[in-house]
C-alpha cells in the first residue's frame, strides 16, 4: 500500500499514524464462547438488580455466552483497602477474563447506587500493559421501585463511555421491580421481560462482532505516538 502523503497535516508524526485497515478488522474470530462479566448494585436479600443480572445471565448462556456474576458482598470502598484484598482481585481478574459486561444497577436517590459504582472504581482504566475494560462491550440495565427512568442507565453509559469501552446502544429499564419478579427471582413475561431479551441478544451480537478486533478498534494515535517517545528516550538512556 502506498504510504499516506502527510504534507497537508504536517503536526502529525509519521510513525505513529495508520490508515484504519479493512483487513485488521476482519481477523480470525475466536471460537471460545463470548465470555460476559455482570455486575449488580444491591446487598438486600430480595434484590432486584441481582434477579435481573441472573435473569441476563441464563439468556446470555442460551444465546451461546459463558457468564460470571461478581458479588459485591464484602468489597472494599475504593481506596479503604489495597489492591490486593481478595475481592478487588477477583473484580479485576473476572474484568480481565471477560470479553463484554452487564452492569444493572437499582434507581436510589435519581442516580445508580454507591455499590455498582464502587466496583466499577476498582477497575481502573489500565493496570500495568493489561486495560481490563478497553474495547470490551457493555449493557447497562437498570430497576426502578416506581415509574420509569433512566437516570441510572445514562450515568452507567457516561462511565462506559469514559472506561473506553463498546457500550452498546439498547439498554433496559425495568418499573415497578416488585410486580416483575417471582418469589423465586425470575422475570415473568412482558415487556420489559421483552426488552431484556432484546439487550442481551444485542449484546452478544456486539461481543461477536468486535472481539476479534477489539486490540484494533482500541489502538489510538495519540498512544502509539506516546509510546514511541518512551522507547525512544529508553533507546538514547540505553547508548549513553
């Protein structure tokens, strides 16, 4: 391929630039099922945002997905424990191990709760070379004790936004929580039930689509260019 002519953007450094590639996009597809991490946003007993993320997780599984639900029982507030505290390292391994995520908070106060946003503070945006979020899909769901809203779901999707990853544009927000579920925690039918299906098949059509490239469709310019200044200066501490 005949090298981009940069004479019109002289501000941009050569070797940090590429043209976006059809053929990077288009690798060999894993053939591992997609592997969904979910997390929920409530301790009580009866929680609602849990029986939903177990209600997306048996869909996910039907619709071929290998899941792992986290629980937030016992995690440390962000930064009142270190890093090592063993839920933190389960959070972090299990973002590391997925390929997507369902984030289902409850609605409290007009906003998600402290508990589903303390765990997505404990995974931070880059751990050494390893980025547990970065190019990953997201669903965002959400339960409300009364009408409709989707306070929780927009801030959920701002945060995915700002984690770097895929989030993807369906999205679930369940009334009424207490009237949806059954003594044992399943949804029962209707529309929302509906809406369910719909996130997570979408989900996991996104999860196909973009794991393979997802190290492609995240690289960036600024951090190619940002790199190469590091191993430079590494190069000319290295000669001297």
């Amino acid at each position: 391929m005949q090298p981009p002519d940069l004479a019109d953007v002289p501000n941009i450094d050569p070797h940090a630039f590429e043209r976006p590639a059809v053929a990077a996009l288009l690798p060999d597809p894993p053939t591992h099922p997609p592997r969904i991490l979910l997390l929920y946003g409530s301790l009580r007993e009866r929680s609602f945002s849990r029986f939903q993320a177990q209600e997306a997780a048996r869909l996910l599984e039907a619709f071929g997905a290998e899941t792992r639900i986290f629980n937030p029982s016992g995690l440390p507030l962000p930064d009142d424990a270190p890093a090592d505290h063993p839920k933190v390292r389960e959070l972090r391994d299990l973002s590391a191990w997925s390929e997507g995520q369902v984030w289902c908070s409850p609605e409290r106060h007009g906003a998600m709760t402290g508990i589903i946003k303390a765990q997505i503070d404990w995974i931070p945006l880059a751990i050494g070379a390893v980025r547990p979020t970065q190019g990953k899909t997201l669903a965002v769901m959400q339960v409300s004790g009364g009408s409709q809203s989707f306070n929780a779901v927009n801030q959920m999707r701002v945060l995915g936004r700002w984690m770097r990853m895929i989030t993807i544009p369906n999205q679930s927000s369940v009334a009424k929580a207490y009237e949806q579920f059954d003594e044992a925690g399943w949804m029962k039918p209707s529309p929302y039930y509906d809406r369910v299906v719909d996130v997570v098949e979408e989900l996991v059509k996104f999860t196909l689509l973009t794991r393979g490239p997802s190290a492609y469709l995240a690289s960036r310019y600024s951090e190619r260019k940002e790199a190469a200044e590091k191993l430079g200066a590494r190069v000319k501490l290295a000669a001297i």
